[in-house]
C-alpha cells in the first residue's frame, strides 16, 4: 500500500514514484512553499491513494531530516536532531497545515519531543558501553516515561532492537505482549522507527504511545494499542478499494 500511494503521488506531481520524497522536500525549501504545497495538496485531494501518499512523504521527508543515522545507543531507534526539527515545525508549520490538520501537526511535534526525551535518557546512561548499571538506570527511567519512550529505551540499549520480533527476550513482546506484536505486524510496523512514522501519521496511534507505561495489569492500555495498529491495517485495504 505505501508503494501504491507513492506511485499515486507521482502521477499527480508529475515525477518518479522513488523521487517523491526528494521532490516534497524541494517544496519545503522552496520560497512559495505555501502556495506550492497547497497546489500539490489540491492535486491530490480527489485521490485518496495520493492524498495517503503526500502525508507519508511529508513523514518520510521529516525524518530523513531530522532522525540522524547515528543510532541512539546500540541499536533500533535514530536519534532525532531536537533542534533543527523543532525550527522547522516552527518556521514551516504553514505549510505542514495544507496537508495536517492542527491534531496531527500536534501529534508530529509530540512524538518527537517524546523522542528527545527518550535520546537525553540514552546520552545520559552511556547505553553504547553496554554497561549493565547503564542498562538498569535506562530501564528504571523509562517505567516512569511513555509507551514511546521506553520502546526506544529498549530498543537503544539492544532488548527490543525490533518492534515486532520476540528475538530479544524480555523485550517488548515480553511486556506489550504477544497479541500486541502480532496487531503491530499486521499493520507493517517491524522496527522502532516504523512505528514513529505511523504515530507522527496516526494522532489515535499516538495519543496512545504517549501515554504513561501501564502497570502489568493495566489491560486498557495494552488494547488501545491495539485498536489502533487495527485502525491502520483496515485504512490502507480501504483506500486501495476505493481506488479500484
């Protein structure tokens, strides 16, 4: 389905399916980057494949941009270049709102504050040594975090590297559970870094993640995550229907 809205992205910007990111991005450094977007947004506003296929890309420019290379600790989740992204909220929030509305831009600047928090965790604790006091200090901080936060926790300091796998034990199938895992599966999410791109496109998904880390018997919890990983595998089917 994400190749299908690019594609269909592409035939109504008038350029290669691969290049749609790269193109999204020259609208945003452009000088008339509001008009432009609008243009663009209009264009794709009769097809749903292509509107899907702008948020993503916008998405997909976001965090070539601003989730570096360097992984946070050993391995899983890019840090996010705090500032840098937070002048561009700031300074392109025109823009991002002809294609957001106002919930979703917050949703976007949530997620990476969350992501932030969750980085300075990771800095402070020096998980790359892999020291095991390291270790426990990160896991302590983020019980009392978000859903978000301790997955990249996890993820950075190599217990949850994938968001979807049960090969690290103790990971996040190990405290998310089984039937979690396999909802996130279902909606194409295998790695952290998934799973911040469908939050930053999913305000549902992410009102969720940003809640507090639920106690191992708070189920509520548990099934909002899964409700929403729902959500997001029924939508693309959906839109791919009513493109046929």
């Amino acid at each position: 389905m994400d190749t299908f809205d690019h594609s269909e992205l592409a035939k109504v910007m008038g350029t290669e399916s691969g290049d749609v990111v790269r193109q999204i991005g020259s609208v945003f450094n452009s000088r008339d980057a509001v008009s432009r977007m609008q243009e663009l947004a209009t264009a794709a506003n009769g097809n749903p494949a292509a509107k899907a296929g702008l948020r993503r890309a916008v998405v997909e420019h976001i965090q070539s941009q601003f989730l570096s290379n360097t992984e946070a600790g050993t391995t899983g989740a890019s840090q996010i270049k705090a500032d840098a992204f937070q002048t561009f909220m700031r300074t392109k929030q025109d823009v991002l709102a002809k294609v957001f509305k106002p919930e979703e831009i917050g949703a976007l600047r949530a997620v990476a504050q969350d992501l932030q928090r969750a980085n300075r965790t990771i800095n402070a604790t020096k998980l790359a040594g892999g020291s095991n006091t390291a270790q426990d200090t990160a896991h302590r901080a983020a019980m009392d975090g978000t859903i978000l936060n301790k997955i990249a926790i996890d993820a950075a300091i190599g217990v949850a590297a994938h968001v979807a796998t049960n090969s690290a034990s103790g990971g996040l199938a190990g405290w998310l559970g089984a039937r979690t895992v396999s909802a996130l599966r279902d909606a194409g999410i295998s790695q952290v870094d998934d799973l911040v791109k469908e939050a930053m496109l999913n305000p549902e998904l992410a009102r969720t993640l940003l809640q507090k880390v639920p106690a191992p018997s708070d189920k509520g919890a548990i099934e909002r995550i899964v409700r929403a990983a729902k959500q997001i595998t029924v939508a693309g089917p959906a839109i791919g229907a009513t493109q046929q």
